[in-house]
C-alpha cells in the first residue's frame, strides 16, 4: 500500500498530510498522560500509544472508498504513512519500554519493515518509477491479507477478557477523552494549515476530519503480542474504540457528505 499510493500521491499532498497526521499522533501523548494522572487503570505507555494509533487504513480504506471513491485511497494512504511513521517509531517504542529499557526498545524500532518500505517509496517517487498495472491486484490482496491478519491478532487477544467485569465508566472516559481531544487537535491542525499553507483541497480535508473518529490502529496489539505484553488491555480498547467507530464515523459522513 505505501509504495503505490506513494507514488501516485502528488508531493505536496504527501508531504502536507503526513505532517499534519504524525502531528497529530504526537500530540494525543498530551491527553493520554492527563488520563493516566487523573484515572487509575491502565499504564500510561500503553495509553500513550492507544492514543496516538488511529486505525487509518483498514478502517479508514473502506470507509473512505464509499465516501469519497477509490481516487480518495491515495490521500489516506498519505494521511497513514505519517500516523504510520509515528507508531512505528516513537509509538513502538513506548509500547516496548513496558517490557525492555529504553535502549533496546529503540532499537527494537529498527527491526520494523514499514519505515524502510516508506524510504523505499520515497526514493522511487524521487526517480519518478511507476508500478506496473499489472501488479496492482497483488497489492489489493496483501492489503485484505494484512488486515484480516491484524483482527485476527485482536480476537485471539479478546477471547480471555471478561466483559462481564469492565468498569465501563473507566473506558468511557479513557475513550471519550482520546476521541473529544483528536477532533480538537486535528481542528486546530487544519485551522493552522489553511492559514498558513492553504495547500489543500475540500476533499483532502474531509479525509483528514475522520481520522480522530477511527479506532484505535490493531498495529496496538500486535506490538503487544509480539511484546507479550498487554495483550489483553490493548484488544479490549481496540475493540471498544471499533464500536464508538461504528457509531461515529456514519454521523460524520451524513455532515461532510
């Protein structure tokens, strides 16, 4: 998915929507550490990440395609490779100090393959190579691939939980937060680049309105799990934060559409 839709994206959008995006995952860490200092429950590493990962291409991919058209996918995949980037770096590796210092959790971080296929991408777009037609359908099917092995991370994760236990007030407040905090963040963001850049177009802009709506990004769990640490405390937000999704996102679209 990064190397085609880098490739198609034109430069300015690429490099204006990834910024904004990793921006703005930077920023959540702020509300995730008032969270953590204000609520007991879960550790802030993990609801530092939580807060920062948005679930921008699996989630986003189909939502986007029935809203936008498939032309849209090239301005979410730019919006993903900046969130991308951030969770791969910085994100891992405040997921990795729950179990490692802070050394080996950097360097943990270099063992992930998406920052290469990212530098991969750029250096190709720099000597303007265009992927074969012919292989756009292999991509379309690592993508499905890769997603449906990301859920199935989740619910092997969630089948231990019991739901009959949860502080539903803890989670509504932790997810409420996360979600109310985003949509400020991202307003913020969009104000600052239409002002000072005014490099984008209506459409990119709807695009970017629904990412504080995505869920959390599986790539939570699946750090964990490969951690093997807080499996369980990652799946039960993802999935709780999917729920809020399917309620959310429809609401938006019937205003932005």
């Amino acid at each position: 998915m990064i190397l085609e839709h880098v490739l198609e994206a034109s430069t300015s959008n690429l490099l204006i929507l990834s910024i904004l995006s990793f921006c703005l995952a930077l920023l959540m860490i702020f509300p995730a550490i008032w969270v953590s200092k204000r609520y007991d429950g879960l550790d802030a590493p993990l609801l530092k990440s939580s807060f920062s990962f948005f679930n921008v291409a699996f989630f986003g991919i189909p939502t986007v395609k029935a809203l936008f058209g498939q032309e849209a996918v090239t301005t979410l995949i730019c919006i993903y490779a900046g969130t991308a980037l951030y969770g791969d770096t910085i994100g891992y590796i405040l997921v990795a100090k729950s179990k490692f210092g802070t050394k080996k959790s950097i360097k943990e971080a270099f063992k992930i393959p998406l920052i290469y296929a990212f530098l991969v991408a750029i250096a190709l777009k720099i000597f303007k190579f265009e992927i074969p037609e012919a292989v756009t359908p292999v991509f379309d099917v690592l993508g499905i691939i890769v997603s449906a092995a990301g859920m199935t991370v989740i619910g092997m994760n969630i089948t231990s939980i019991n739901f009959k236990g949860l502080n539903i007030s803890y989670y509504s407040k932790v997810l409420g937060t996360r979600t109310i905090s985003a949509v400020l963040i991202t307003a913020v963001l969009l104000g600052l680049e239409y002002y000072f850049i005014n490099g984008l177009g209506a459409e990119e802009r709807k695009v970017l309105v629904l990412i504080p709506l995505f869920p959390i990004a599986a790539s939570l769990t699946v750090f964990a799990s490969l951690l093997e640490s807080e499996e369980k405390d990652s799946a039960l937000l993802i999935t709780l934060s999917i729920l809020i999704s399917l309620v959310l996102v429809p609401l938006a679209a019937l205003f932005i559409q």
